[in-house]
C-alpha cells in the first residue's frame, strides 16, 4: 500500500476539487486529488449545462461567480487553451407582474455586489432573442458580462494545468476513511494507500455528507437529481442563455433554462416543482415532452430542433440554498467546499481562489462579512432562502 505525504489532500475532482487543486499547485503546494471516477470531471461536472452567471440573489454567490467569469472569460489568453467560452450574457424574459417584482426587487443587491445587469424592456428583450413569443411580453433582465464554457474542456484543462505543476491524480480510488490524531485531521485512506496530510479538503460534491460522517461532523447537504439534454448543431440565432422563472402549465416544472455552445448546440434543462431526492441518475420518460413544450411556447421555431441526447444530474443542497466554505473547527486541518447547489461548475474558479487564499492564510479573497454568510456554523433554517436557478 502507498504510504505517501503530501501538502494538502483534495476529495473529488470535480468542478470545485479541480479548481482547488489548481489554485494550491500555483501556490507551489505538493497536493493529491482523490476520486471515485475514472477521470476528472466525470461526477456532476460533465452534467452541468455551461451556463457561467453572476445573476444571483445571494452576495456570496455573486461575488464569487463574479470571479469565475473573470477567470473563464481570461483563461485562453492566459494559457492558449480553448474553454468553449462564448459571452453574451443571461436574459431573464419575464410575461407576468410576479417575475418582474421578483427580478427588479433582486437588482439592489445585484448591483451592489458589482453585477454589470438592469431591467430591460419586450424591444431589447426580441433584440437579444429572435422569435420569442410577444404574447404579454413585458421585459426582462440582461446581465452583458455571463456565459457559456464547456464543462469537458473546463475540467480537462484543469487536470493538465495543475498536473504539470506537480499535482498527483488517483482515479478510480474512493476514500474509504480519514485519519484523526489529537482532534487535527492527518490524512486520508483508501482500498489501495494511506496518503499523510494536514490539510484535507471535502469537496465531493454529493457525496460530502458521506464524507463529514468519516470526520465525525454532520454536514446537511443532501442531493436531488435534475434532467439536462442537448441538439444537435445550429446556426447560432441567440447568444445569452435564457432563463424563464415562470412554473410550467403542467404542473411539473418551476423554471426552464437554456443556450446555444460553441458549437452551435442548445443545450438545456429545467429545475422540477417537486424535488426528486437521492442519488438515482437514470433518465425520466416525463423529461424531454415536457421541456419541448416549454421551449416551443418560448420559442416557436426551436419546434424542428433534432434532441442528440439527455441525462440526469445532481444538486448537492443545503437547507438554505446557501454553499458551505469554511473550515471544521472540531477537526482541525479538515476543510470544506461543499453544498453548491447545481452551481459548482460556475462557482468552481471563485471558489477555489478564495479557499487556497483561505488554507494558506487564514482568510479569503472576497470580503470577510460575505465569506462569514457562507460558514458551516451558521443556522441554516433561519430565514431559509430559495436560490434563484
């Protein structure tokens, strides 16, 4: 059995491992990654729509999406290496009174918190998206500076760019339990080694509960599934991604949302009324009838739109819909970056930023009253929140 050490020790090569793992290796850290699957990515990551935004109701969210995008839309120029990056922001169409007070009641906090977004009206709303349904269009929010990446590319550049600076990968190898020693965290075993840290971070995703429970804390993250699906190439006739926050007719939907990728494709998913809980990743039959009439009420034209295929992925949640970054206090050493909320992929960069800032120095990048809302010792029923999807 291996028996190796290491500066820091990372659970999950996801969305968020991934960005952690790259922001410790620029700091020169000898880090591992452990993970389950069989390459990085290959968890929720490569379920994820793409969609990158900033057009959230939370500040801790905003800010750290709003670093993401600093990083997604920067990353070829830095690197040379293509992320499938296509700007042209969010557009939230809205055609009844309730979604147009929810969003223009959002926009303080939005602006606020540094988010380039206003109200616009059903003339720039047709602009930006050609062939929306007028009937009782009354506008809309647009936020310029979001986007689309491809989660495949994202995750593989990741994995190289930090591989090359040192970082060692084990796929394929789940962790099995966490070594304690006189209440500080000491590493990490699996089937196959034992791998000796003082620094280990949870961030496996939907499976981090599983993973608290080896360090003895409880972590309130539970998992629900959502459907997402894809078509094949277009001409591109649309660039913000589009998100209609109205429930569906059928009583099964609470909002859809959509966009058109580098390569032409739309690529889409919807967030259910009734949350389906639990890891079960297998395809619905209810899906892809239900969200075809979505968009074709939405956008007539997309009526001819040929389905390449469809998959089902998870939401690790909190009760408040409010991610944890933070570190354990009953174990020293042992760190978490969990509960995303079907965000990780657009938090990803932001998040593993502020966490290497915070492992290294003690404090993160982004202002210490936001980093606090986000603590694991917060209450999480008090004033619950429902995140804006």
């Amino acid at each position: 059995m291996s028996r190796t050490r290491y500066d820091a020790i990372v659970i999950g090569a996801g969305s968020v491992g991934l960005a952690i793992a790259y922001y410790l290796t620029l700091e020169k850290l000898r880090v591992l990654v452990l993970d389950s699957e069989a390459s990085p990515g290959q968890g929720q990551n490569k379920a994820a729509i793409g969609g990158v935004r900033a057009t959230h109701s939370d500040g801790a969210k905003i800010t750290l999406c709003l670093q993401s995008l600093e990083f997604f839309s920067t990353f070829e120029e830095k690197t040379g290496i293509d992320l499938g990056w296509v700007p042209g922001g969010y557009c939230f169409p809205v055609y009844r009174e309730a979604e147009e007070n929810i969003l223009k009641g959002i926009l303080p906090i939005q602006k606020g918190n540094g988010l380039e977004i206003d109200w616009v009206g059903p003339e720039r709303i047709k602009e930006l998206i050609p062939g929306i349904n007028e009937n009782n269009l009354r506008g809309g929010t647009f936020s310029p500076g979001d986007g689309q990446v491809s989660p495949l590319k994202y995750a593989a550049a990741l994995w190289k760019e930090s591989k090359d600076r040192g970082c060692e990968y084990r796929f394929s190898e789940p962790v099995s339990g966490l070594l304690k020693k006189a209440g500080a965290i000491r590493g990490v075993k699996t089937k196959k080694g034992v791998y000796y840290s003082d620094i280990v971070v949870n961030a496996a995703g939907s499976y981090a509960k599983e993973i608290g429970k080896m360090a003895g804390i409880d972590i309130p993250v539970v998992p629900d599934s959502h459907e997402g699906g894809i078509s094949a190439p277009m001409e591109r006739f649309f660039m913000p991604l589009i998100v209609d926050l109205r429930p569906g007719p059928e009583g099964l939907t609470k909002n859809f949302y959509f966009g058109q990728n580098d390569r032409g494709q739309v690529i889409f998913c919807y967030t259910p009324l009734q949350l389906i809980l639990g890891t079960n990743r297998e395809n619905t039959s209810e899906f892809m009838p239900v969200l075809a009439r979505r968009m074709i009420d939405l956008i007539p034209r997309l009526k001819n739109m040929l389905i390449r295929r469809v998959w089902r992925g998870l939401y690790p949640m909190t009760p408040d819909g409010v991610i944890i970054l933070d570190h354990v206090k009953e174990v020293k050493g042992f760190y978490l970056a969990v509960g995303m909320c079907g965000q990780g992929f657009m938090l990803g960069p932001g998040v593993g930023l502020n966490m290497a800032n915070f492992i290294l120095r003690g404090k993160p990048v982004i202002k210490q009253e936001i980093w606090n809302s986000i603590s694991f010792y917060r209450d999480f029923y008090a004033g619950r929140k429902e995140a804006l999807k």
